[in-house]
C-alpha cells in the first residue's frame, strides 16, 4: 500500500508540473501571437469550462476499464501536446486554444479516474492521508512549475515548453501502469447502467457526502469571486505593486501545502464533515483578514485560506471515495468536480462585477457566505439521525458478473 501511496504522490507532482506550466505558457503564447489579453484570458477558460460536462465525461469511467482508459487519455494529452510543434504564426492561435480544451477533457477524466482508482490501491485508512498528500505535491508545484515554464518559454520559445509538458503526462501513464490493484471493493459487482442523474443521487442523497462537497463548492467558488478583491485590496487600498500579488500567492501555497500533509491525520480523527466545516471557517478568516489595512494581516490571510481551502477540498474528495458504491465512482467522482469547480465559472466575473463596490465589499460578502453555509451545515448535522441511510436507490447485482478490470 506504501507503495501505491508514493506513486499517486508522483503522479500528482508530474500531472500538477505538467499542468501548471503550460495553463501559463498558453496565456503568454497566445498574448505574444495575437496582442490580445482578452484572448490570452480565454485560455483559462478553455481548460475550466469541460468540467460543466463532468457527469456525462464520468460515465465513461463507470463503462470501461479505468485503468487502461486513465493511461489511454493521459497518452493522448500528450499527443495533442505534441500537436502545438506546428504552431509558427498568430494563424495557429486556435490550436493553442483546441489543446487548451483538450487539457480540460482530460483533467476531468483523470481526475475523476484518480479519484475512483484510489479505494482499490490503498487501504480506506489511509485515503484520507494520500489525499492530502496528493493536494500538497499540487500545491507545491504551483509554486514552482509556472516561474519553470515562463523560463523555458523565455529561452526557448512556446515549442520546448510544449514538448516538456507533453513528457509528463507520459511519465503519468507509466506510473498507472505499474500501480498495483490487488484490493477488490466488495461492492464490484454493481451493475454500471444509470445516466448522469444517477451521479447526483449518489452525491446528494447521503448526509455523508452532501455536506462536505456543499462545503468545499461554497469555498471554492468563493475563492474565485475574492480575485478581483484582492487584486484591489493590494493595489488600491494597501498601494502595493502589483508583484506583491505574487508574494501572496507563494503565502497562499505554503499554506496548502502544510494543509496538505496534516488533513489526512485530521479526518481521521474528526471525521470529513468536521475537517470540511473547519476548512470552510479558516477560509472566511483568512478573507477578513485580508480587508485589514496592514500588509502583514494579508499575508497572513493568505496562509490561512491556504490551509483552509485544501482541507474542504480533500474532506469532500475523502467522502466521496468511502462512501460511493465502487462501481459507480467515475461518475460520482466527476459529478463531485462539477459541483465544486463549476460555479467558479460564474463567481470569477460576479466577483469582478462587485469589485466596482469597492474593494473590501466582495472579501465581507464571501465571509458571510461561507459562515452562512457552515452554520447551515451544523445545523444540518445536529438534526439529522446519525444512521441516515442514503436516499440513492440501492444497487443492483447482476449474477455471474466478475470484478471489474481497472
């Protein structure tokens, strides 16, 4: 199991290198052929945008071996990688686009591949410790993989960075090959039909993993409608330069990565609601904090957040890893990406429109929201029976059906 342990850590520190890297070198690319930021802003949005499409993109996880399809499209990634090579004027422009879309496709199937790969590598106990130990490598790779690709983009232009990312995702599918499988969920008989709704059922008809993804999708689209804020905050209130916001980011990393490593160990001993619940108050803390008028109170913010936004992340992901029905946790897995990443889609420009408020009006409105939410989600706990059962129709067997190949 320690085995497997290490290699999902590798894995997410080649896929969040990979990742990282190239989401800015399409932006920079794209801005040095066309000399339009609106363009170059499109990129991020074509890497987002798939996750909307995640219950029908999940299903495919529940219908074929996981395994060889997650090595199948991290193969292909790096083909369409390889596919920028013929990049040579701003009339290629939408090709870096095209590979920006397929890199949304295929996060979302990796991940939500990852995801349901996880309970048949590693014993339940110690999902919660990977976990976090998979949110730290990305995290940390944050800090390191952007200022790598803008360097090499620098040096040798957008080709090398395209061929650099492009080797990760190989790496990645090497990895998965050599993952050892041996534990058989006794749930993987489950018949797989069902269409996305079956997803939400699953998700949302338990206690156990409706509060921790209600939880971490209100920090997380939360977190995008704060941008705006805080770019205001430092450059209007506090009359910083704006390369303070880097200083911030570097803050914010640190923190999810110490996070990262102590999360598992908590929803061990807490429990995944409780860990989501915390996580989703450190995250309102950090965002007052941020409305004081002294620089240090930001930076410390930004630690904050940091801590406060992996552990809801990894409590919800946890949640859905131990308590969704083997067979049916691609889709489940992918339904949970939607729910907490999709509404950034639409918090990122409300938090851009309500910055015209002033600055410190989008940072107060986000505390408020996420301490709505915890104080609904306690309340929820307190009276609802702790034997709850989930209101998802219970699977059916189908005799004669062996394990599912991953």
């Amino acid at each position: 199991m320690r085995r497997n342990a290490g290699l999902f850590v590798a894995i997410s520190v080649l896929s969040g290198f990979g990742s990282s890297a190239m989401s800015l070198v399409a932006g920079i690319w794209i801005l040095d052929l066309s000399g339009s930021t609106g363009l170059a802003a499109l990129a991020g949005l074509c890497v987002y945008a798939p996750v909307l499409a995640g219950p029908w993109l999940g299903g495919l996880l529940d219908r074929a071996p996981r395994r060889p399809l997650v090595i199948a499209v991290n193969l292909m990634l790096a083909a369409a990688l390889l596919a920028l090579l013929a990049v040579r004027g701003p009339g290629q422009t939408w090709l870096i686009f095209a590979v920006s879309c397929a890199y949304g496709v295929s996060y979302v199937l990796i991940d939500a591949g990852e995801t349901a790969l996880l309970p048949s590598a590693v014993a339940p106990t110690e999902l919660g410790d990977v976990n976090g130990w998979r949110s730290s490598a990305q995290e940390g790779m944050k800090l390191v993989a952007p200022l790598a690709g803008a360097g090499l983009y620098a040096w040798r232009g957008g080709h090398a960075a395209a061929v650099l990312s492009a080797a990760m995702p190989v790496l990645v599918a090497i990895l998965y090959a050599v993952l050892r499988l041996s534990r058989t969920p006794p749930d993987q008989h489950t018949e797989r039909a069902g269409g996305p709704r079956t997803g939400l059922v699953v998700l949302f008809g338990q206690r156990a993993t409706r509060l921790p993804i209600v939880l971490a999708a209100v920090s997380i689209a939360m977190s995008g409608f704060t941008t705006a804020g805080i770019y205001a905050i430092v450059v209007t209130e506090l009359r910083l330069p704006t390369t303070f916001l880097g200083v911030l980011a570097s803050a914010q990393g640190a923190g999810s990565v110490l996070g990262g490593l102590i999360v598992g160990r908590l929803i061990g001993a807490r429990g995944a609601n409780a860990v989501g619940v915390a996580g989703t108050t450190l995250f309102a803390v950090g965002c007052l904090a941020r409305c004081l008028p002294w620089w240090p109170a930001t930076v410390v913010g930004a630690v904050v957040i940091g801590v406060g936004l992996p552990w809801a992340l990894v409590a919800a992901v946890t949640a859905v890893q131990t308590h969704t029905p083997s067979a049916l946790l691609g889709r489940v897995s992918a339904t949970a990406n939607t729910t907490m990443f999709g509404p950034l889609v639409v918090a990122i420009p409300l938090g851009s429109a309500a910055v015209h408020l002033g600055a410190r009006p989008p940072l107060i409105g986000a505390t408020a929201i996420c301490l709505t939410a915890v104080v609904a989600a306690t309340l929820h706990h307190r009276s609802t029976p702790s034997d709850e059962t989930s209101t998802a129709p219970a699977p059916r067997r189908t005799a004669g059906t062996g394990p599912a190949s991953r």
